[in-house]
C-alpha cells in the first residue's frame, strides 16, 4: 500500500505552494480543506482532496488514513492549540511517522505572544509523542504585506504599530522549499529550523523597495497600537487574533525578530529569496 503525504492549510499561502511543489515532484498528496470551493487552485495531479474539520476529530481520522508524513497548519484563532494537538493525537492513532509543524520564529512556552505560547505547546506535544518531526520556525512573512493591499494599491501607504525596528522577513516561497524536503527527506527529522530572509528590514525600508518595484511612491506609516488593533477588527479580524497580532508588532517592536538565520541555507542549500525579489514578482498584485 502507498502512504501518502498530508497537507493541512491546503488552500492557505503556505499549504497551496507545498502542494504545488509536492505535485511536481509525483509525490501521492492529500490535501486537507474544509471547502471543497477553494481546492480548485490545487487541482494538480497526484493530488487527492479529502475534507477535514480541526473541530470535529472524526474527520481528521479520516483524512490521516494511509498517511505516513504530515504537514500541519491551522489559523491562528483561539481554537489553535487545541485543534494541532487533537490532530497529533489523531496522527498518533492512525500511525503516522512523521510531523513537518508551521510554527514560528522565538516559539516560547513564556512569550507574551500568545502565538508564540501556543506554537511552543504543540511543538512540546508534538516532541512528547513519539513520532519523529521537523519543525519550521518562520518569521514574518513578506506575502503578509497583501494584507495591506488595499490601501497600497488606493492611498500608495500601508500602516502598522512597528516604528523603525527591523524584522528579517520571510518569502512563503522558501518555507515552502524547506517544507517539501522536510516531508520527503528523512535528514530532516529532529531538526528545528529557524527560517529568515537574507537581512532584517525597517517597515520603511520594504517601501522604499516596494516603490523601485512599483515604480511609485509607496509610504510606510507608524501608527499606534491601539489603531492598528480598530483597524485589524474593522477588516473583520475576531478580537482574540487581532490581539494576537498587536502582541506580534510589539514583539516586532523590541526588535526580538531581527536575527538573520541560516535555516534555508541549511536545509536546501540556497540563499533564502530577498525583499526586492518578492516585490518584484508581487508587483501586479498591488495595482
């Protein structure tokens, strides 16, 4: 019997370019989705679709069937925690062999980041169970600035509670390179990877590429917290995430997320994708 490859997040930025690179290489994925409407973007071959529900546990069993290594992802709500560690146990159960975890860049079990709290926990559970793991520790994801393209692409500015600290900035791109060779190569168990950008920007410097790229003027904007915190609810974030969020730019503030690492280079060999590369090949996105 073939084992497969489980994608949760599948329709997600992260899980659609794991899916697509997985798919390249003929590897027997499923992906996990709870809208079969959104799956239509990773439609490639070798790929099954099955649904699963984080909350209801009966679907994870069945999505896990037949799988030998898994990818996990859930939002960051405040059902996270709870819902990987149903799924590891549900791993566990069905004899899964390996975890390949989307955690996040100074994972804590003590950070004031609640994300950072919750990433730490699973991660302790994950380490505690007796399958072999891979976790994936990226900071900010430079694709997080489509969050703010709306008003790039209407007021040429984009607003956040950072100041001038400086953050080593991620492509999802890479993640998703580290991601495939964790899943589909055994060098990678036990491995803890730390994944940055090449250097540690100021939310000013990104616009400053981002107009070369552009070819207009784009202004970055320091606002306070407790703007930025109505502006994430006013966008329809729930209360506890845009929590979260503000917790991430105050972490981001400290400059707790400037270290430049060697993760990328350390799992795949390459230098991980510059700011200027993303903003170039993101720059229809932004009008």
């Amino acid at each position: 019997m073939n084992r497969k490859i489980l994608v949760t997040g599948a329709t997600g930025s992260n899980g659609t370019e794991i899916v697509k690179r997985l798919a390249a290489k003929n590897v027997q994925v499923r992906a996990m989705v709870r809208d079969f409407d959104r799956a239509k973007k990773i439609a490639f071959p070798n790929v099954e679709v099955v649904e699963g529900n984080f909350d209801r546990p009966e679907t994870l069993l069945e999505a896990l069937a037949e799988v030998d290594r898994a990818f996990l992802l859930t939002n960051s709500t405040e059902r996270a925690e709870a819902q990987q560690l149903a799924f590891v146990d549900a791993a566990r159960q069905n004899g899964v062999k390996h975890i390949v975890k989307l955690s996040q860049f100074a994972a804590d079990a003590h950070s004031p980041v609640r994300f950072l709290r919750y990433h730490a926990a699973v991660e302790a559970a994950i380490q505690g169970s007796g399958m072999t793991y891979t976790f994936l520790r990226p900071n900010l994801f430079m694709q997080g600035l489509l969050n703010f393209q709306s008003t790039i692409t209407s007021q040429n500015a984009f607003y956040a509670a950072i100041s001038d600290a400086k953050v080593s900035v991620v492509d999802v791109r890479d993640i998703a390179d580290v991601a495939v060779v964790a899943l589909t190569e055994t060098e990678h168990e036990g491995k803890i990877y730390n994944l940055t950008g090449p250097q540690a920007l100021t939310h000013a410097e990104m616009a400053e590429q981002l107009s070369a790229a552009l070819n207009r003027q784009i202004a970055f904007v320091d606002i306070p917290s407790e703007v930025m915190r109505d502006q994430l609810l006013n966008i329809g974030m729930p209360p506890w995430q845009a929590d979260g969020v503000i917790e991430d730019y105050a972490h981001y503030r400290r400059n707790e997320a400037a270290a430049v690492s060697s993760g990328i280079q350390d799992a795949i060999g390459k230098e991980p994708r510059s700011f200027n590369t993303f903003a170039c090949d993101y720059a229809a996105m932004f009008g």
